[in-house]
C-alpha cells in the first residue's frame, strides 16, 4: 500500500502528463520533485513534502483542491492553496503579475504554519536555481521569456519571500542557498552574512508585563532596565531593522526617543530591547493616577510641539505624510459614496507640503516617562507632514473610539474613557497654546473628520462587515458628511 507522499508523485505524475516549464522546456514533473527533494532536507513532515509535490496542480492542471483535500486531506489541500494565485482571466498573465503575486504574499505573510513557510521556500529556491542556471547562460536576456520582464519587480518579490521566512529557516541550508542564488543573479543584494548560520537572542515574555499593545507589535516590561517591543509575525527582519535606523536619525536630530540596541528573537517573532530604566508608559500613569491627567496631557502635547517643531533638512529621511493620509481615504471609501470619497480626498490632497515632522501614532501608550523625561518610541510611521495628522490621531485615541465602543479605549489604554475624553480637552488646549473655544473646535472638527475616516478603514480591515459594524460605518460616514461641510481646510 503507498503511503501519502508515493501517492502524491503518482497523482502528480498523472496531472502533469504533457506539460512543460517556460525555461528550456523541461518536463514540468521534474520541478515539483525537485521542490519535494529540497523540503525532504528541512524535514521529514510527509504532509508538507507531499505538497510540495502538488503545490502547483490546482494552478497548471485540471486538479482542483477539493480532490487534493479529499485525497490527501485537510493540512495538505491548505498547504497548497498557500502557494496557488488568485486567477485574473480578463487580464494576461504579465498585466496580472505583480496582482497575483502581492494577493500570493499575503498568505505567506499571514501563515503561522511552518509548512507553508518551507514549502514557500523551496519552491523558490528551485525556480532560482532554474533562473541562476539560465542567466549563466544568456544573462539580461533570461528576462524576455517570462511574464515579468522588469528584473527589479523579479527581485522584489523574490526578496519579500526571504524576509518573511528568515526567522524561522535562516539556519537552514535551504535559506543560505537561497540567499546565495538571489546574490548571484541581483549582484550585492543581501549581505553575505545573510547567507551564513545567524542565531539571535533568544527571550521570552511569557512572564513579562504587557504595558502597550498597537496593530504592530506588543511592548513588554521585560525587567527594572528594559522593556522589549515584539513585532507580529507579518513583520520582517528589515522591517525592524527600519524601524531603529529611523529612531537613531530621530534621536540624532534632538528628538527625546529610545534606542534599540539589538534585535532579539520571542519565539517566532522579532523583538526589539531598548534600555528605558525605571520607565513607565504615560498611559500606565494614567491608569494608576487618573487625578494628575492635566500634567500628563501637558507632557505630551509639550512633546508634540517639540515633534512637530522639528524640520528634516534631507527630505530622503522621512518620508511625506500625505500618502499615509490619503491611504487612509482609499481604505475607507472602498465601495461607499464616491462623491463624499473625492470631497475629502481633495481636502487631504490640498494641504501643503512640509519638512516638519509628525509622529504618525502619537499617543499614550507610545511614550514612556524615564527619570521624568518623555522618550517615545514607535517610530516606523513618522515622516513629514501636517500636525493634523498626529492631533486626529490622539482625538481617534482618545474621543473617537470611546464613541464607537468605551470598552475599547478602556482596553488600549488601561483607563476609562471618561478620563481619555478629559485628557484630550487638556492635550488640545496645551497643544494650541489657547482657550479660544472657536479656533479649539475648529481644530477638533478636522480631527474628527479624519479620526472618522481612519476608523472606518479599521472596521473594514478584517473583510465583511458585521451587522454591528456595518452600522457603525454607516453613522460615521454621516458624521465625516457633516463635518465636511463646515471645514474649508485641514491643515492647522
């Protein structure tokens, strides 16, 4: 009787009868046996060697995943629906390419399972092999026969499938391999330590105090010295690396941030250590001292003044914060009122450029107080815009989500939203430097506006709508509708 993966070959072998590969017209069955060959090396898993053996059935032959699930059953069929591309058929395999290849990456980028990172893996690892061998051959020519002829966009997404599978196969030689190939065709792209055994810190949090959360990452009391900032599993290596090389220009230009000084790794993820001693969140203070909620709003509009007083003298440092603005626009107007979509899309286009910096997720959770000095962190969004971006982000924090659901603010930051409401009345008022109650409402309605907008992108990121937050969509696109015709301009 044949086991899993002899029966996966022989149906294989079947499905694949005729066909050939795009590269010297090879018998097609010769790739999935070599990307089963390279995962028998990584291990010894017969359900992910199996479907390395039919990651591509579903995409090149008649087989479908419902036969591969009743066949080979549940962990199979969903190891190869990880690797098969959405189809676009009123559009060519080149004008489709990089749609099917970013909707593909999103899988890998979700995945939890070990499975689908491998069989990733080595399933590219033979394509370059394929590639390397033929650029030997006939070099920039290679490119003219396939569906993707810009080297660049080939580059692209090769290298995204290496950040996203380094943390957990960068000890493989599969991954070193890789590495080397992709440094032989693209010439100096990855280090060449890339391409040899890397071991981090290894640490845990499992005991360790959550003192922030955000859609990114996690931040962890780690001891009286340090606290670590675990990045989600979608995030890479490069990712987190950015992300310090942008604190230290931060810090470099006078602004008061925490520096990292290693990457580690928390299970299957990366993390970040900085040395803040004795440092606590603003937003724990205010859990444990509700009453001081004045000095502590004071502290952190006093830091938004010094942010948003900063000017970047190289506009290469930190990008222009108008695309993170109108990308909130397109998130939210996806399949809702075009007419009110372009209204507000214009007010964001017209507010003028600037060399002034904002943070781009300014609030409580993200500021630490040290030997009582403010030190921020969290900086991978910061960039040079209007200061409208990081006031609408405090009124989402700390008014705008308490009006969806208090709950919510009371789970974010660790206290009620009563008291959120009362820190955004001292924030906007220290931050204006005014009691003048016109120019104060004035300000807070452009924030509403697009604190609205960015929540409506929020409720729609996980996909259909609930009753619940359709509802909620609906009374917020009637706000932003009132609210947009009072307001001329969004800068302040």
């Amino acid at each position: 009787m044949m086991n899993l993966l002899e029966e996966a070959i022989v149906y294989s072998t079947i499905m694949y009868q005729g066909k050939v590969r795009k590269i010297k017209n090879t018998p097609f069955i010769l790739h999935p046996l070599e990307v089963a060959q390279i995962l028998s090396t990584m291990t010894d898993d017969f359900e992910i060697i199996a479907a390395g053996v039919l990651h591509d059935v579903v995409e090149d032959t008649d087989g479908t995943l419902g036969e591969i699930r009743k066949r080979f059953g549940e962990r199979v069929a969903m190891l190869v629906d990880s690797e098969t591309e959405s189809e676009f058929p009123d559009e060519s395999k080149a004008d489709s390419w990089f749609k099917r290849k970013e909707y593909a990456l999103e899988k890998l980028r979700n995945s939890t399972d070990i499975g689908v990172k491998m069989l990733w893996l080595a399933d590219k690892l033979s394509n370059l092999r394929s590639l390397a061998r033929s650029y030997g051959e006939v070099g920039e020519k290679l490119w003219e026969n396939l569906h993707q002829k810009d080297p660049a966009m080939q580059l692209r997404y090769y290298k995204a499938i290496a950040e996203h599978t380094e943390m957990d196969l960068n000890k493989t030689g599969v991954y070193k391999e890789y590495i080397d190939r992709i440094n032989y065709i693209w010439p100096g792209t990855f280090d060449s330590s890339k391409a040899k055994y890397k071991k981090y810190r290894e640490v845990s949090v499992d005991h360790c105090e959550r003192i922030g959360k955000g859609a990114k990452s996690d931040v962890y009391r780690y001891d009286d010295e340090l606290i670590i900032k675990v990045y989600n599993s979608k995030n890479t290596y490069k990712d987190v690396e950015q992300e310090i090389g942008m604190t230290r220009t931060a810090f470099v230009m006078g602004l008061p941030t925490a520096i990292s000084f290693g990457i580690v790794a928390v299970g299957s993820r990366y993390g970040a250590m900085f040395e803040l001693i004795d440092a606590k969140t603003i937003s724990e203070l205010i859990a444990k001292n509700p009453e001081h909620i004045e000095y502590y709003a004071g502290v952190m509009a006093d830091l938004a003044l010094q942010i948003h007083g900063t000017e970047q003298e190289d506009e290469a440092l930190f990008p222009d914060a108008s695309a993170q603005l109108q990308g909130w626009v397109e998130r939210a107007f996806i399949d809702e009122d075009e007419a009110l979509a372009s209204r507000i899309m214009e007010l964001v286009q017209a507010i003028p450029p600037t060399t002034h910096l904002v943070h781009g997720d300014f609030h409580t959770g993200n500021v630490f107080l040290s030997n009582g000095e403010p030190m921020f962190i969290d900086v991978d969004r910061m960039s040079a815009g209007n200061a409208i971006l990081d006031v609408s982000s405090v009124y989402l924090f700390y008014v705008g989500y308490g009006d969806l659901d208090p709950a919510k603010i009371e789970d974010f930051m660790g206290f009620s939203s009563e008291t959120a409401r009362q820190f955004y009345h001292v924030f906007i008022r220290r931050y204006l430097q005014t009691d003048d109650e016109a120019l104060i409402d004035s300000v807070t309605r452009k924030a509403a506006l697009l604190a609205s907008v960015r929540l409506i992108g929020q409720l729609k990121k996980h996909g259909a709508l609930s009753e619940k937050d359709r509802s909620a969509v609906d009374s917020l696109l009637q706000k932003i509708r009132d609210l947009s015709a009072t307001v001329d301009s969004l800068a302040i």
